[in-house]
C-alpha cells in the first residue's frame, strides 16, 4: 500500500486503515472468528492502521483486536479512543484527568499490549476544559503508554487548544461525500497544523455502496435504523448521490465503495479514510481502493453531484448529536 506520515508522529501509515466499530454486531450480527481473520488478512496485506473505542461492544472490540493482532504487534500502527460514555443511560463524555489514566490502563489489559501507538479523546467533555483532558494523556506519553495523542469530533478551535497543550498527531471526524462539514474549517486546521486527518464512516456508513437504498435493506438490530440519515423520507432523497458515484465507478471498472474511498484520498495525503469490514469478502476491496486515482474533472464532478449540505439527515440521533463538539 501507498503509505503516508501520520500526523507529528514517526510512523508511516498505509493510506487506507481499518475500522472496527462494525465488529461488535451494530450493523448487524458479527462472527468473531470471521473478524479476527479480516484484521489479521488486513495486516498481512500491509494494511497496517487499525482503529478500535473501549466504547465498542463496551471493551470487547478491544478485546477482539488484541487477539487478532496477537504475534503481529510490530506490523500495526495501533489507535483506539477513551471518553465516550454513557451518562445515565444517555450518550456522554467523560474527559476528566483521573478516568483518562484508568481508561488507559483498562484499554492496554484488554488490548494486550504495552503501549497505544496513537490514544484519541472520542468524545470531547464539555465539563472539562480541553488542556486538562490532553494534558493527563500528555502525562501517558511521559510515562510511555501512549506514543502520540488524538482527538475525535474535536470543533476547530477545540483541536488548536488541544494541540497547543500537546502535539496532536490525529483528528478523527465523520468525513465523506456523504458528510462533507469537515471541509470548512477542520481539514484547513488539520493541514496548517500538521494533523492527520482520520476519516471514519468514509462510505456513509455503508451508503456509499449502493447497498442501502430504502430501511428494509437493513436487519431488524441494524443501529442505522435509529439514524435520520436512513430514515424513509431522507433515505429517498440521498439516494439521489449514488449515480453519478455509480457512472464513474462504471468508467473505472469498480465499486462505488472504491470510487467514494478514491475521491477521499484524492483530498490530500494528509487524509486517511478508515472503512469499517467485519468480513474478509470486502477487505479486498478496500485495499484495492488505495490505488484508486481520480481524475481532477472527476472529483470536481462528484463535488457538484454532490455539493457540501446535499445529504437529508442529521449524522446521529438527537442525544448522539449532543456529544459531537462540531
């Protein structure tokens, strides 16, 4: 794989990650030993980013990576996330300097692993100020736990400050042609600052494929289901985009998924799109995408198809809204 500088760290990055999320059965059932054969296969095949949250599967996802990367510690570059809790039953944050060093502790036990290549804040704490959060996992760093630090749903001044504290080497954010808001104002940050930017849901949460196009296309305990974005009346109306993304991937003899993972990393190198797989039938894909190049005509027709704000929908329901500082 093409590879890439992350952030202000040492490592190089192939410029297409993994994500995990969808390993913990929220799109859906999961089979662990199919999971662990796809994170294994990834790295193998020199995908060597891998992204997991204690907030998956409420550590088990965790769990799960620390087995499948078992014997092949030195080919990963290793992030996962603290702080992103609930509260009272309701999507929260918890961003206070002691649970930073128990979240770290209990992540590292579960991981299996002596260090966290890259430790993201998830869900930035609107009770805490920033400096404090960053400077406890500044503190890891010293100890050697931590190797680099991130932030995740950060807003733009929210990420300056954190990095005005300590380096930040990675923002994750929803970013895609689906989710476009991060244009605005966090991916000129994340380039003036030196961040790496680390696009999760880059196929809309499997929109992107075409494989969603109404609410029956998804399992009775498929989460989606809760989101606006695949909601009836929105879902009509988004699936206007999958055209024009369906006409190029036709031109270049691939997937759409290929085409959307293409026109994100034709947005800069310092972009690093982390499509979500629970089986190996689509790994393959995913890395294929990574030599995907768009032509400059062809990303401009796929921004006019689909223009910042075209998608119907907010990204979360009304309480996971609550938690994102955007």
């Amino acid at each position: 794989m093409k590879q890439h500088k992350l952030g202000h760290s040492k490592f190089e990055v192939g410029n297409v990650g993994l994500g995990c999320m969808t390993m913990t059965g929220l799109y859906g059932a999961a089979d662990d030993a199919e999971s662990i054969a796809t994170i294994q296969q990834a790295i193998d095949q020199g995908m060597n980013f891998i992204d997991s949250s204690d907030a998956y599967g409420a550590g088990s996802n965790e769990e799960l990576v620390g087995k499948a990367i078992a014997g092949r510690r030195d080919k990963v570059i290793l992030g996962t996330k603290f702080g992103n809790v609930q509260k009272d039953g309701k999507p929260g944050a918890n961003g206070r300097p002691e649970y930073v060093v128990e979240a770290c502790e209990k992540s590292l036990k579960r991981l299996g692993v002596d260090v966290i290549d890259l430790y993201y804040q998830h869900r930035v704490d609107p009770d805490v100020p920033i400096e404090e959060t960053v400077g406890a996992m500044a503190r890891l760093v010293e100890q050697g736990k931590v190797i680099n630090l991130g932030m995740s749903e950060a807003a733009e001044d929210t990420l300056r400050r954190g990095h005005a504290t300590h380096p930040i080497s990675a923002l994750q954010t929803e970013y895609s042609l689906f989710c476009r808001f991060a244009e605005a104002d966090l991916l000129p940050a994340c380039k003036e600052l030196g961040v790496s930017f680390v696009a999760y849901s880059p196929l809309g949460r499997g929109f992107l494929t075409g494989a969603v196009r109404a609410v029956d296309d998804l399992g009775e305990q498929d989460r989606r289901r809760d989101h606006p974005r695949f909601k009836p009346e929105n879902i009509a109306h988004n699936v206007a985009m999958l055209g024009p993304i369906e006409e190029i991937a036709a031109a270049h003899k691939t997937t759409p998924a290929q085409i959307a993972i293409g026109w994100l990393l034709a947005k800069g190198d310092y972009i690093l799109p982390i499509p979500g797989t629970k089986s190996r039938n689509h790994l393959g894909d995913n890395i294929a995408a990574g030599d995907i190049v768009l032509t400059a005509s062809e990303v401009a027709a796929l921004d006019g198809a689909v223009p910042v704000g075209f998608t119907a929908g907010d990204r979360y329901p009304p309480g996971g809204m609550k938690t994102v500082n955007i």
